[in-house]
C-alpha cells in the first residue's frame, strides 16, 4: 500500500489510472479512503492524502445487490462457492467481517 496526496485537478478515476494502471479501479480507492473523502467520491482536494491498494489485474466488478452475499456471488460470478477469494481480494471495502457486505459495495472479483 502507497499513499497519493491529492493534486490540483486530480480524479479518483485518474489517481487509479496513473498509480494502478487501471482507472477502473478507482472505487477501491474510494472505499479504503471514504473517511477523508466523505460521501461525494467525485469531491477530493488538494492535499488530502490517500491510502493506495490496487486490486489484483483482471477480474471484474461487481456491485452489491440486496441480499447477495459472498457464497451467492462466487456462484453467480464464478461457478463455485470460493468466496475466501473474493473476501481476501475485497477486505480493504468489505472490512473484518465477510458476512458484512452492504448493497452499493463495489467488489473485485478475479475467479
């Protein structure tokens, strides 16, 4: 993990792009760093300093949906119930506990 202080100008979109290669990634960014953000991952500032994690290449994401839960994604994503791997690549959103997840949770899935 790195941290990324804010720039003038600066995106979450292309702070993902420029320290993970990967733009798409930005909602990891957004969710390890909700506490200095705040609620609008679309408002940062010049200064904030972020914690940067980026996720495994490849893969997808996939949004939460009510009711879902890590067994009832693997299966849908992947085909099998080996949700540790989506916990383990996810931990830094899902936090401590993996029967924790919350609709609006964007997830990285590599199956």
């Amino acid at each position: 993990m790195s941290q990324y202080t804010v720039k003038p100008g600066d995106t979450l979109w292309g702070i993902a792009q420029s320290q993970c290669g990967d733009g798409s990634v930005w909602p990891v960014i957004y969710y390890e760093n909700r506490w200095v953000i705040g609620n609008n991952p679309n408002l940062i500032h010049p200064g904030q300093v972020l914690h940067v994690n980026c996720p495994t290449p490849g893969g997808i994401w996939y949004e939460v949906e009510p009711g879902d839960n890590l067994t009832r994604i693997a299966e849908k994503l992947c085909g099998n119930e080996d949700w540790q791997k989506i916990y383990n690549e996810n931990k830094n959103v899902i936090g401590g506990n993996p029967n924790l997840i919350k609709p609006g949770q964007w997830l990285h899935v590599v199956c």
